[in-house]
C-alpha cells in the first residue's frame, strides 16, 4: 500500500492508493491481490497438503481392507466355511479401491468394519472366559504387552457368512401365535429381542411450535423453576441485555412464552371438562371430571415415528436352552399367558390387543391433607418396560382427574353413601373410557411399523392401584365382609391359607347377582353379600376381554408397608421393647425407632434387621421372637423372588413353595413336629397373643397367594407394580405448590402437566435430529460402527476392557516402600514375594510363553487404584451389568474395604470352577517385562467348617469366617465376578454373613453356587 499526505480545511490526512493488480495462485489457479495472495497462499498449502496424506492414507485402508479379506478367505476355508464371493459380500464391505474423495471432503476418521476394533463389538457378546483368570493371560501379542483383538480370540470375523446354526446354551426360541402368521424363530442372544431400526425421520425444525430450541429450553426453565411473571420478564431483560451467543432468541415478555406453550399444548390431545350427574336419593349431585380421550393418547403414540419401531403386538412364548432344553422364561405382558388368551379370542385374522395398563389413586396436596387429588395415569403394555415404566413420551400419562365426594359428617359410613361415591366412579371411568368400550368390540385398523394392517382391540390389561382402590374397581365392600378379596372368594378368616386354591371372582357371577338384586332385592342383598359385592353395574364389563378381576394384581409396595410394616416389623419391635432398652439399642436405633417410612424405606429396612437382631431375639432370650425372625427370613426369600425381572418356571416354583413355608411359619397347624414340645408351647401362645392382639387375617396377607400366578399371566412383578404410578405424584405436588393460585387447582395442574409432556414429545425429536444429523455427515461403513458402538461397544462403557476398569488411581511406589509403608499391617507382610509367586504361578500354569519373562524386582513400581468397576453378566435376565467397588482408607471418612465373589482355579464338588468371596485390601496395576496386570491383595472368607450353627439352620443365613490378616492373597482382578455385601455377625467375631437379599443376581448366585 502506497500512502501520500494531503492538506484540507487545516488537518492532515493518510489518503490510501491500493494497488489493483490481481496475482495468480500456483496451486488454485485463482486470483489474488497482492495484499491477500500470502494468506491465501499458506491456506492453499495446507489443504493440498491434507488431501495428499488422506489420498495416501485411503491406499493404506484398501490395502488392509485386501490384506484383511484375503485372511478371512484363508481362515474360512481352514474351517470349512463357505464365504459369499465377491458379488454376495454386503454394502458394508468396501472394495479395495477405496474412494479419495470420502477423505478429501474431510473424514478423517474413516474406519471400515473389516479392520475395526473390539469396541465395535456388541456389549452381549463378551466371552464367557473372561470371567476365569486361567483364561485370561492367554492372548498377549508378541512382548509389547498388548491384547489381541476379539478377532485373534475368536477367529477373524466371517461377514454375514451362511453358517448352519448350533443350538447352545446362549440361543432363544420365539413361539408366536398362531394368528400371526409367523414361524417360529431361533437367535443367539446378540440378536435377541433387537428392535427395528428406528426410520430416516428428518423433521428439520422439530421443536415448532417455538420459534426455536433456545425458545423452548428457556420456556422449560421457566416452567420448572415455577417462575411467576415478575421474574420471567426479569430474566427475559437480563437475558437480551447480556445475549452475545447469536443463537436465535424471540421471546420478549410472558405472553410470548404463554402463547407458545398454547401452540405447542394444540398439537397433541388436550383435557376436557365434562359433568357426570349422579341420582342420589330424591334429586341429582353433579361432579366436575377432567379427562382427555385414552384412545387419542394412544393414537398420539402409534403416530410417533420414534415409538412405531418398539410396540409388539403378537403373544410370544420365550424360551432359554439351558443346556439340557429350551426353559420358558416370562418377562413382558405379551410373553405371559393372558396375552396369549386373549389374542385367541379376537375375531379378525390379524387381530392384536391394544393393551392399557390403568392406574387410580387418591393424594393429598396440601400438607393438612385437605386439599387432594385423584389422578388416572395410563400406559401403554404394547411398549418395551424401559419405555413403558418410564419418564419420557412412552412412559406413563395422566389422561385423567376424578372427582372426589366430600366427606360428610352425616352420611360417612353408610351404605348408600359409601356405593355412592362407587357410582361417581365408575361413571366417571365410563366417560374415559368411551372409545375404548367400542373400540373393544369393532376393533380399529392401523399399519404397524412393520407394514402389516393389524386389527387392534383395546383391553385393559392391568389395573394398578392399593387395595382400597382395588375394592372400588372390582366393587366389593372390602374386608368387613365375608369375601375381602377382589380377585377369588376366599372366606375372610381364611386370608392366610395359602395352601387352598379358592374360586376366581368372574363378570358372569357378579351379574346374576345383579340381575336377581333387581329381581327381588332381599335375596339379592343376601347373595351379594356373600360374595362381598356391591350392587352396582362394573364399567369394566363394557370392555371386551377386560374383566377387573382377571385385571387387578398383587401390589408388592403395598404390602411392603402392610404386612412387613404394619406387621412383621411392628411385631419385632415389640418383642425387642419386651427385652429391655440395651436389646433395642443392640439392634439398631435407627432402624426400629423410625415411625414414618415409605415403600422404599421399608424395604431397605427389611433387607438389615434379620442381620442386626439375629443374635439378640434368641431362642434362650425370647422363643416366640425367634420364631418371628424365622417369618421375617422366609418372607424375604419369596419376596426377593416375586421381584425378579424375569421368571422362569423353576423361579416359580420356588417362589410358591416359599410361600407355603411363610404361612407354615405364622399358623400353629404347621408346626414342625421335631420341635421340642417346650417350643410347641410357646409358639402356641405367641399365635395365640398375636392373633389376639394383631389381626393376620387381613387382605394384604392374603395378596401374596396371586402373586406367582399374576407373573405367569401378566409377566414380571414391575409390569403390574404401583412403584412407577407412585412417583407421578410428585411432579403434580410440586405443581400445586409452585405454580397455583391455590383455586381451581385441577384445570392449572392438568394444563401444566401438558406442557411437560409436550416439552417431552419435542425433546424427543430434537435428540433424534441431532443422531440423524451426526450420521448424515458419516460414510455406510462409519455409520454402521456407530451404531454397534454407541449402545454395545466396551468403549460407551469408560473403555471396560471387556471385563473391569481401574479408577481413583494413586501415586506411584515401590515394592520395597509399599512394605515400609505398611510394616505394622499383617496384610502387607511378604507382600513382594506374594506377588512374585503369583506371577510364577500364572506363568506355569496359564501361559507357558512367560515363565522366565516375568521377573519382579523389589524397587519396580506399581500404581494403587482404589476404585473399581466390573462388568457381568446377570443370572438374572442374562443383560450386562455393573458393579462399583472401592478399596480406600479413606472413603468419605471411614474406612471402606469391599468385597466380592470370585472364581478359582479349584473344582468344586458338581466339577464347576469355584466361587469364594473375598475382601479387597489393596488394588494395584504393575507392569513387568512390557505386560501389564491387574491385581489385589485380598483376604479370603472361607465357610466355617463343622456343624452348622443352628441360627443359621433356622434363618438360612450365609456365614463366612475371614482368614487371619497374615494369611491375604493376591489374585487377579479378572477373576473377580461382581461385588458381594457382608455384614458381621456381632455375636462372633472374624465371621460375617452374605446379604443374599440386596437383589436378585446375588440370591440367585448364592443359590446356585451354594455359597
């Protein structure tokens, strides 16, 4: 640039001459000013630059795509495998010739299936011998140390290869219904109940009607705070004061943000108003109900494209082979057998049931109680139990708000009041469930995901709710009458006999008596009455294939807090007050002085005091509260079984012979005749005092006798449990008491509640726009990686390494200063040598290759790590779990040292690998000779040998005994299994029992393994 000076008006001036002149870039050929030609030209290096390294690294990739395949050819051919040619193999092979152009357009991180690494392998498919440490240092490459791929293990991978297909112990068989028109279907685990892939939906602007997904996120912040208009439109001031981002922002006042929400609220079905009248003596009450359509719920979920690929609609029999045969195993509504009965009755070819699962129950809002509310949360049993059971657009819905008859000083308590408030009921579900009745009977068209045209039949498939609730719903007068149960006509002073299989009630009963009450009202008063009915006419009579007594479940929260609560811990309490203050507070204070405690609370609760009052309710100190610890470990067992996931028929069978020992236990007909008759005396006169003092003949108690059959008709206990239905009333309490005016609460909280779960229709959207995005931008072959990887791979588990990853890691020491550090603990002594002879042995015995490579040194370093994730397999439903274990001196003050179950290298008696448990005292990673290992210093829990301790006869407990601190071990963290409870026996010291109760993986574990 070429400046002069010229003169005006007294000041001087730089005036600008540029130079036009245009020069010719060498590597472009375009057209630069002097001025700008350097930076372009540095710009154009570096890009020319960058597409030759792409172009040489394509050669690189087509080479070892070739080199690969030729492999696989060879390996194929040793196995006598027939591989597709050439013109078989799939899209997601590339050909040698790798297209340039793919690098040039900037994916630099282009991988091909051929060549990928363990982390694009499903999360299912991890080799059972990773879990043996024999096995493990098997697969070393060369002396770098590195593990061998999954290929190098297994062999190299066969792409879509034809290969007949061998029945194992990881292959499940799928039985459909015969109106399906499906044959049956046999899959390895890793393609077992795989969902369709979800379609190409591409909704550029998902988060209409907003003006933008900033809009929305700020209207949710807003409506989550509970902000009132004041402080919106601070914040909107504040926010277009400060806003520098640039994203696209348009709300500028409280009335922008209301109109949005309207626009958004129209776009799925709102809430109504309607009036139920009912006749109540000589004139007409009027009750307000809010409701919206739970046919239009459901049509607004069979138009979600995100939910279309997860709904099953035919009946399924599953199957494991565990072996020997293929076992049935139940898990959802649609495997369990009432799906199966009722998809048989539907009269169109290709019919399927429309399955809703209907939850009612009142709250309170306020904290006196005098404000309440009386929600109706609605599911969807065609949906998956991760979508069904939780909080996203498939999870539950409030679809509607139940008057609620006021209490009446005058009239509570009396029979026409009472069936009263049972009529405004079930009118009001009648106008619920208006479509549904006459749908039931028509049935409705609808293409599913699949393209098959499905004729669907709405049931109810399931009514959850308390007991109370249940009384209403099947329209029974409740325990004061001769038949308390909603479900059979069991006598009412038979609610503990488990052993007797009592008629069901059924529809077609319920209506003779009906019809007779209308004929001749004493006698149809008398009849009704004995079977514990009230004369009214059911709304679920109207629904095809819905009989509320076929519907209603056992409730496993309620009776936690019914016989557990009220009874069983009630009862213990008493019985450790009868001993004296010094027994209570052996037990633990602040597990028995608790007086309030939800469903969750209670069940943590049972799963400590058999542990804590085992060596303080004795047989010496109190006979009648021993034999109550015996009830409380039976009532465990058959719980922990009703809580499984997945049922298979032997689980079952368990679970109902463990109830029969349950009321063995509480009812003096079944006392063991080889007990003593001191101990026959006192156990008659506990039944006796508690019979008379505490009432067992109650509904809850008699609960648990469906409870088994519920899950062979309906599936797992959490598809039927009031669990899930509970926790919506929390969003609608904070609703009340942060966002209301107090008055005419349930029109302001059912019109918050639809922008919840509007916000989450259009969040859904947004997440899949930015996957589809993302996958948009990837080539076939990265795109097919990423799929496997972001749900299956280790490496969307913190990099597993298959099996466990080490954390929380520590500063490196010595051998010879980790001894000096710890000279005064006995676990410590030797611990060199400990883990020299651990080596030496792994190299004899496991692989050969390293013996005389493997030498410690007392000054090489190891790095201690005090945190610990392990990945299994669960014996529960066979899915991939973790457990969090830590090995510190110091974990939020105390001292935490865990345990956990491991397998040996010793054969137990049926010629299975050993499992024993362990207490870890120090994890470390050393590295030797290039190899690295995961180890810990552990201290091994042995079964007492000799008699068995009669307490733990009687309770089923699980004891160890711990080694002396002189005599820990080292073992490798891979053959760890997964994490193990103890707690001690405070009665004997160095012994400890096994918490079998914390789920089910552990109860089954120490079941099978007899541990």
């Amino acid at each position: 640039m070429v400046s002069s000076k010229s003169k005006g008006a007294g000041r001087m001036y730089v005036t600008s001459t540029a130079d036009d002149t245009k020069v010719k870039c060498q590597l472009c050929g375009e057209e630069f000013t002097k001025r700008g030609i350097k930076s372009h030209q540095g710009s154009c290096e570096r890009k020319h630059d960058k597409k030759r390294r792409n172009r040489e690294y394509a050669d690189l990739a087509a080479q070892a795509v070739e080199a690969q395949r030729k492999e696989q050819l060879g390996a194929a051919a040793d196995l006598d495998v027939s591989l597709p040619g050439p013109s078989q193999l799939p899209d997601s092979v590339p050909s040698p010739n790798v297209d340039a152009a793919m690098f040039d357009a900037g994916f630099e991180g282009y991988s091909d299936p051929a060549i990928r690494s363990e982390g694009s392998r499903s999360k299912y498919d991890i080799p059972k011998s990773i879990y043996s440490s024999n096995e493990f240092y098997q697969h070393y490459e060369g002396s770098s140390g590195a593990f061998q791929s999954m290929e190098s293990i297994h062999g190299p991978e066969v792409p879509d290869a034809p290969v007949a297909f061998t029945v194992s112990c990881d292959s499940f068989k799928t039985e459909y219904h015969p109106k399906s028109g499906r044959s049956p279907d046999i899959d390895q685990f890793s393609a077992f109940n795989r969902t369709a892939s979800l379609p190409q939906f591409m909704d550029e602007e998902p988060w209409l009607p907003f003006q933008s997904e900033t809009d929305l996120e700020f209207a949710e912040i807003a409506h989550q705070a509970a902000l009132n208009k004041e402080h919106t439109e601070a914040l909107l001031h504040i926010i277009w004061k400060i806003s520098t981002t640039g994203a696209k922002f348009t709300f500028k006042t409280h009335t922008d943000v209301c109109t949005a929400w309207k626009s958004a609220a129209e776009q799925l079905t709102p809430f109504e108003h309607h009036i139920i009248p009912v006749p109540y003596k000589q004139g007409t009450l009027e009750f307000n109900l809010y409701l919206q359509s739970i046919w239009d719920w459901a049509m607004d979920l069979l138009g979600d494209p995100l939910l279309a690929p997860h709904f099953v609609w035919d009946a399924q029999c599953l199957y494991k082979h565990n072996g020997t045969c293929y076992e049935r195993f139940i898990d959802e509504p649609w495997t369990a057998d009432r799906w199966w009965r009722i998809q048989s009755q539907l009269p169109a070819d290709k019919g399927a049931p429309f399955a809703f699962v209907l939850y009612a129950d009142k709250t309170q809002l306020s904290l006196f109680g005098t404000v309440k509310a009386y929600p109706v949360i609605a599911r969807c049993g065609n949906l998956p139990v991760q979508l069904r059971n939780g909080k996203g657009v498939g999870g539950g819905r409030l679809v509607g708000w139940l008057p609620i008859v006021p209490e009446n000083s005058e009239e509570d308590g009396k029979l026409l009041y009472v069936n009263l408030k049972c009529v405004v009921w079930h009118e009001s579900f009648r106008k619920l469930l208006e479509t549904i009745i006459v749908l039931s009977a028509e049935g409705f068209g609808h293409k599913c995901f699949d393209n098959v045209l499905r004729v669907l039949y709405p049931i109810i498939l399931i009514l959850s709710g308390d007991y109370e609730e249940q009384c209403v719903m099947a329209l029974i007068r409740g325990m004061n009458l001769s038949c308390p149960c909603p479900i059979c006509l069991v006598p009412r002073d038979k609610l503990t006999d488990h052993s007797t299989d009592y008629p069901h009630q059924t529809i077609e009963d319920a209506k003779a008596c009906l019809v007779l009450y209308g004929q001749n009202h004493t006698m149809g008063e008398k009849k009704l009455k004995e079977q514990g009915l009230r004369p009214i006419e059911n709304v679920f009579w109207l629904v095809k294939n819905s009989s509320p007594h076929d519907a209603l479940c056992f409730d496993p929260l309620h009776v936690d807090s019914g016989l557990w609560g009220d009874h069983l811990f009630g009862r213990l309490k008493a019985h450790l007050t009868a001993l004296g203050h010094n027994a209570s507070k052996m037990v633990d204070s602040h597990i028995t002085n608790i007086s309030f405690s939800d469903g969750n609370k209670l069940r943590d609760i049972t799963k400590q005091i058999l542990y804590a009052a085992q060596n303080v309710l004795t047989r010496q100190a109190d006979l009648a509260g021993y034999l109550l610890l015996q009830c409380i470990a039976s009532y465990l067992r058959y719980h922990t079984l009703i809580l499984l996931d997945v049922h298979t028929e032997q689980t079952l069978e368990d679970g109902e012979a463990e109830l029969l020992k349950f009321q063995g236990l509480l009812d003096v007909r079944f006392i063991d005749t080889a007990l003593v008759c001191s101990f026959i005396t006192h156990l008659q006169t506990y039944i006796h005092k508690t019979l008379g003092s505490k009432n067992w003949n109650f509904p809850k108690a008699h609960s648990a006798k469906h409870a088994f059959h519920d899950i062979r008709e309906k599936g797992a206990s959490r598809n039927f449990s009031t669990c899930p239905n509970e926790s919506e009333h929390g969003p609608i309490k904070n609703y009340y008491s942060l966002q209301t005016n107090k008055k005419d609460i349930a029109e302001q909280i059912l019109r918050l509640d639809h922008k919840t779960f509007v916000s989450q229709m259009i969040h859904s959207r947004i997440s899949e726009l930015r996957i589809q995005t993302k996958n948009k931008l990837l080539g076939p072959e990265e795109l097919d990686n990423s799929e496997h990887s972001v749900e299956n791979s280790p490496s969307a588990l913190d990099s597993f390494n298959f099996h466990h990853h080490l954390g929380s890691p520590r500063v490196s020491i010595t051998f010879k200063e980790l001894e000096g550090a710890y000279s005064t603990d006995r676990a410590f002594l030797n611990f060199y040598h400990k883990v020299t002879a651990f080596l030496d042995n792994l190299s004899l015995v496991e692989h050969s290759s390293l013996s005389g490579i493997i030498k410690p040194a007392i000054h090489d370093k190891l790095q201690e790590h005090q945190y610990l994730k392990v990945h299994y397999e669960s014996m529960v439903d066979w899915r991939l779990l973790t457990d969090y274990l830590r090995c510190s001196p110091k974990f939020h003050g105390l001292e935490r040292c865990d345990c956990a179950l491991v397998r040996t290298l010793d054969l137990g008696a049926d010629q299975n690998k050993k499992i024993i448990v362990v207490q870890l005292l120090f994890m470390f990673r050393y590295t030797v000779a290039g190899h690295t290992f995961d180890l810990a210093l552990v201290l091994p829990m042995d079964v007492p040998t000799g008699p068995r301790h009669s307490v733990d006869h009687d309770l089923r407990l699980r004891r160890f005994h711990s080694h002396s601190h002189g005599l820990t071990e080292i073992i490798s963290l891979r053959s760890i299994i997964h994490g193990a409870l103890l707690v001690p026996d405070f009665s004997r010291e160095g012994d400890f029992f096994l918490v079998d109760f914390v789920d089910g993986d552990i109860f089954i574990c120490a079941q099978r393994y007899n541990l």
